[in-house]
C-alpha cells in the first residue's frame, strides 16, 4: 500500500528535508535524480538507485498519510507550489532527470511535473504501473469519477465497500441510503455526515481471502475502487469476482505527454539512457 506522511509537511514551494545530503559532500559529476513518489513502485525505484554509485536520489512525497513507509534514500514532504514551484526546485536543487512515480490517480501531481520539466528541459518521465484488465467473472462497471459512483450505486440501498483515498469521499454523503465499509490507511476525521457507516483504519498489502472475510461479514454487495493496478490492492477485485459482487471502478485519468514505463527496471533503463543524454550534453 501506498504511504505518505502528514505530520511534516508544511506549505509552500520548499518545505521539510529529511535526511538531504549538503551539497558540499557530494561528488561535483554526481547526477541529481528527483522521483515523485507515494507509491510502492516509487520505494523500490529509490532502492534500487540507492545501492549506485555516482548518483544522488531524492524522493518527494505529498505528505498525505501520517507515517510514511521508510525509503532507502532522502526523503522531502510536502507540495512544491504548482509547475511553476516545481520548476524553481528543479533549478534550484540542480536536478537532471525527474521521474513521476505518483499514483496513477495523481494526475494533478503528473500534469505540474510535465509542466515543469517542459519549462526547464529537465529530462522526464513518468513510471506508472499498468492497470487491472477485467477477466472472465469480473462485474465491473467503469465511471469517470466518484460522483458518477455515487449515482451508479442507484436509489436502492446496497451494502458498499469504499476502497478510496480519504479526500475522494465527499460525494458519498449525498447518498445515505447506502451502507458503508470505508477502509483506510488515516482515520477519515471528522467521520462522514453518514448514519450507517463503519470505518476500518489499515495499510495493505490486502489479500483476496482477508477481503472476501471481510466482505462477507459485513455483507457487501458492491466495491467501489481505483483501477490502482499492482498486487497490494488486488485482494478485493479478486475477492469480487469470487463472491459474485458488482465493483464500480473509477476510470484511470490520462498520463501526461512524454515517455512513460510500466516497471521500475524500464525506469531505470531509461535513466540510464537519459543520463547518458545529459551528460553528453553537458549540461
Ligand atoms: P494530486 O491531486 O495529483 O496532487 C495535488 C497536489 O499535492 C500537487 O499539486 C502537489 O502540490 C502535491 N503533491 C502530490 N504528490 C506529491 C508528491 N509526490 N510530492 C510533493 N507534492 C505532491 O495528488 P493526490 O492524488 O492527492 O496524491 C498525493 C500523493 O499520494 C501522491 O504522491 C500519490 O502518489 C499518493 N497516492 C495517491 C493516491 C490516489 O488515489 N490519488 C493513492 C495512493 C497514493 P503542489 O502543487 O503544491 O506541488
């Protein structure tokens, strides 16, 4: 499961350092790497780069969950203020290549770090995992957005699974016929304006049968999920398509322009080649 912190992060364009190497002890030749992160593919990206030499990787998280997973390098918190913010950093920290490991649901995020690297030449790319395809059993209905969830759940009352981040549960409250079971990683404060509503606080990785457990004792009849893609939150697609129940799926935003990779050792080959580029360039 994805995992940030809140506790640390501060507003405005520059923001906490944790753990930053000083410029004055790194290497002059050594190339700067930025990896936009809060996702599991972002950690082991980081790890992996961590154990090379001649390289200096930081990774930024948003700061949304309040204890974040450890990472084998640097850490930053906290939002860069828009493209134009990210732009500055970029110069200001000297980074050659950025790469956008956000979720795949962070388009806001993509759109300002493709904004950014166009503003500043930065080399860029984007490291998404690839989405879940239905199979043979799956009842997915796909909807561009949680309040088209909402309307797709209907006038019925039904027994609902929410698996969505905190900030994406608003337009629930304009549905309280329905039975909730919302899951997770932060409590969800202040609760929902909901009457019949049960909070469940857990960090994945989930698997199918602990979700078909707890789908069953709370009688679930329909998911409501992001097409996250990846194995840490595949237990309840999996768990759906077994008990036989509906998944409403949000519709995956467009990644932005530019070369983008489905696996962290395509990411890293791409570095590889990007920083040759920045190197023959001299720049
Ligand atoms: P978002 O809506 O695309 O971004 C909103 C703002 O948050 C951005 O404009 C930026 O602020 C700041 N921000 C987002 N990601 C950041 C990062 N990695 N480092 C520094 N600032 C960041 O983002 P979101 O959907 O809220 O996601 C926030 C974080 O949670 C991302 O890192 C993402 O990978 C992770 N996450 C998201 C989801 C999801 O479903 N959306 C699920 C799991 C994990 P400024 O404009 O001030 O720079």
């Amino acid at each position: 499961m994805d995992s940030q912190r809140a506790d640390a992060a501060v507003s405005g364009p520059h923001t906490l350092e944790i753990g930053a190497l000083e410029p004055d002890v790194l290497e002059p030749d050594m190339a700067r790497v930025l990896i936009l992160g809060g996702t599991t593919e972002a950690r082991l990206l980081a790890e992996r780069l961590a154990t090379r030499g001649a390289l200096d990787v930081t990774v930024s998280l948003a700061g949304r969950t309040s204890v974040p997973v450890a990472h084998a390098v640097p850490v930053r918190v906290g939002g860069f203020g828009g493209a134009s913010g990210l732009a500055d950093h970029l110069k200001a920290e000297h980074i050659d290549a950025l790469i956008d490991a956000t979720h795949p649901y962070a388009n806001v995020m993509s759109e300002n770090a493709a904004a950014a690297a166009r503003q500043t030449g930065v080399q860029f790319m984007t490291l998404r995992r690839p989405p879940w395809r239905t199979g043979d059993g799956d009842r997915w209905t796909v909807v561009d957005d949680t309040t088209a969830a909402v309307r797709a759940l209907g006038d019925r009352p039904r027994r609902v699974f929410i698996a969505l981040g905190r900030n994406d549960l608003a337009p629930f409250v304009t549905a309280p016929h329905h039975f909730y079971l919302i899951r997770s990683v932060d409590p969800v404060d202040p609760p929902l304006p909901l009457p019949d509503v049960i909070y469940v606080v857990a960090r994945g990785p989930f698997g199918e049968a602990e979700d078909r457990a707890l789908m069953h004792e709370h009688r679930i009849g329909v998911v409501i999920a992001k097409n996250s893609g990846g194995r840490a939150a595949y237990g309840k697609i999996a768990a759906a398509r077994t008990l036989g129940i509906d998944v409403v799926m949000l519709r995956r935003p467009q990644p932005p322009a530019g070369p983008a990779v489905e696996s962290v050792d395509d990411a890293i080959a791409w570095l590889d080649h990007a920083l040759t580029f920045v190197a023959t360039r001299g720049v």
